[in-house]
C-alpha cells in the first residue's frame, strides 16, 4: 500500500465532490432538485462505464446476485441525494455540510438496530455530541423561528435544515445497505447500479415538474455528474491505497472545502453556532473513528462505495 497515495486520492475526492455540490447549488435557483439528481447520476454513469471498461471489467463487474438489493439502494441513496440539494437551495453550503456528518453518527445507531452490531456506551456517547453539535448549529434558526419578523424566510431555512437531516438518516440507511451488498456483490455493481437506479428513478419525476436549463446551468449540471463520477472513482481507489481507519478522518476536510467555498462563491459568513456545533460533530465523527479502529471493525468496504449523496 502507498497510503500517501491514498490521501491524496481522498482529498482529491472530497474535493471534486464539494465542487459538484456548490454547481447543483448554483444552479438551485431554477433547478428543481429532482431534476439535479438526473443530470448528476446519469453524466456520472457514463464516467462509471469508462472506468469499469478500462479495467476490463464491463462482462464480469456488472454480475450482480442481489439486484433488488440494488433497487433498495438506489431508492433510499436517490431519497437522500433528492433532499440533500432541496437543502442547498435554502441553507448556506458549509451548513449543509456541516448537518451531512450526522449520517455516519445514525449510521451507527441502525447498524445496532437492523445489523445486530454491539454498540456500547462510548459510541453511543460520542453520537449523543453529535446530536448536540447538530443543535447547536439549528437552535438560532429555531429561536427566530418562534417569533421573528422574517419568519418566512426562517420556515424556508428550517425547511431546509429538516431536508438535509432527512438526507442524513436517508445516508445512513444507504451504509446499512452497502454493509449488506458488500457480502456478495462487486464494488462496480455497487456503484453502477446505484447512478443507474438513480437516473431511472428521476426521470420518473418528470411530472412534477421539470425545467428547460439556461445553457449555464446546463453546463453546470453536466460538469456536476461528470465531476460526482471522477470523485467516485477517486474515492474507490484512494481505499485500494491506504487502510480505511488511515483515511476516515479526512472526510471532514470537505468541511473546510464547503467553509472555503460559501465564503468566496456564495459570500456566506459562517455563524459562532455553525462553527461550534460543527467542532462537536466533527469531534464526535473522529471519535467514533477510533473507536471501531480499537475494536478492528471494517468501513473501508462500505467507505469507497458510498457517496456523501447517498
């Protein structure tokens, strides 16, 4: 293994995938999110095709013995991916990131729940900083909420600080379904399969409402599934590199890529409450990290074949 390698293609990775999210939110405006779900899975299938043919894999790495456990992947990953970029459209970029770390903390909640993992005190402990890192960063929305004067435009953000975290639990229940697939199926068919089941899955939502793109927001759309792909394949292969317990943490470098990017694209300040609450989560992330490296459980698996949009 080369793990510097491997740090850098993760890096990279969090990288690319901070860049898709800031065009899906760029384009938010007029863009409809279920529409954003087609362009970013379908473009980013075509990548994924590419690079299972370049490794000669396109007869042998598309086998799949569970296809409706690919369906139930792909419905649950497409419901997190939907309500994640509604939430960009209402809530500053690092926000949203920020309340996006709470899925590897629900994670381990439903791993107890539905995967009969043993989960003790100090990891249930670390998700409970967690939560309250989440609280943190929501409870001046709700104070104003209550009785402010622009209470229109706070419904709208809270709306959309409820979306994200619905996309956070969405993500969660994605993990627990990887942890499944993972037994039989192919990482290829893992990541095909999904970009496929999300590309058919919106296009079903043509009815309720579909918009024609200014040629910007066109190319913004493709550039984001074209860029969600590369990320991908960059994900996978930074774990074929360096150990998963080695890289996990630097999930929350996309943190400083969001504070960076809604600073000088999108002029948003972040808030006292946002960059505290944010701290605990990430606290409570790194920690739970630890964790299951000290008790040897394997992420790295289910680690390269998940996107953080589901």
């Amino acid at each position: 293994m080369t793990p510097v390698k491997g740090i850098l293609f993760k890096i990279s990775a969090l990288f690319l995938f901070a860049i898709m999210a800031s065009l899906i939110k760029a384009s938010s405006d007029h863009i409809p999110p279920w529409q954003a779900v087609f362009y970013r899975s379908f473009f980013a299938m075509l990548v994924i095709l590419v690079w299972i043919a370049q490794q000669g894999k396109l007869r042998t790495g598309l086998k799949t013995a569970n296809p409706m456990g690919h369906f139930w992947r792909g419905f649950i990953g497409t419901t997190a991916m939907a309500l994640g970029f509604a939430g960009l459209a209402t809530l500053p970029f690092p926000e949203v990131t920020a309340i996006g770390f709470t899925a590897p903390l629900l994670t381990v909640v439903f791993a107890s729940m539905f995967l009969g993992e043993q989960v003790r005190l100090f990891r249930l402990s670390a998700v409970g900083v967690g939560l309250i890192g989440v609280t943190i960063i929501l409870y001046p929305r709700l104070t104003l909420f209550e009785g402010s004067e622009t209470g229109g435009a706070e419904s709208v953000a809270i709306m959309g600080a409820m979306l994200v975290l619905g996309s956070a639990l969405f993500r969660a229940l994605a993990q627990i379904h990887i942890r499944k697939l993972v037994q039989t199926e192919q990482t290829s068919a893992i990541v095909f399969y999904f970009s496929l089941t999300a590309s058919i899955l919106s296009l079903l939502t043509l009815p309720l409402g579909w918009v024609v793109p200014t040629s910007q927001e066109m190319l913004f759309l493709v550039l984001a599934g074209l860029f969600g792909g590369i990320a991908q394949i960059f994900l996978t292969t930074g774990y074929r590199h360096a150990e998963a317990s080695l890289l996990a943490p630097f999930d929350y470098v996309s943190l400083i890529f969001a504070l960076l990017i809604g600073y000088f694209v999108f002029s948003e300040v972040p808030t006292v409450p946002m960059l505290s609450g944010s701290a605990l989560i990430v606290a409570a992330g790194i920690l739970i990290i630890w964790r299951e490296h000290r008790l040897g459980l394997e992420r790295g698996a289910e680690r390269a074949k998940v996107t953080p949009q589901g």
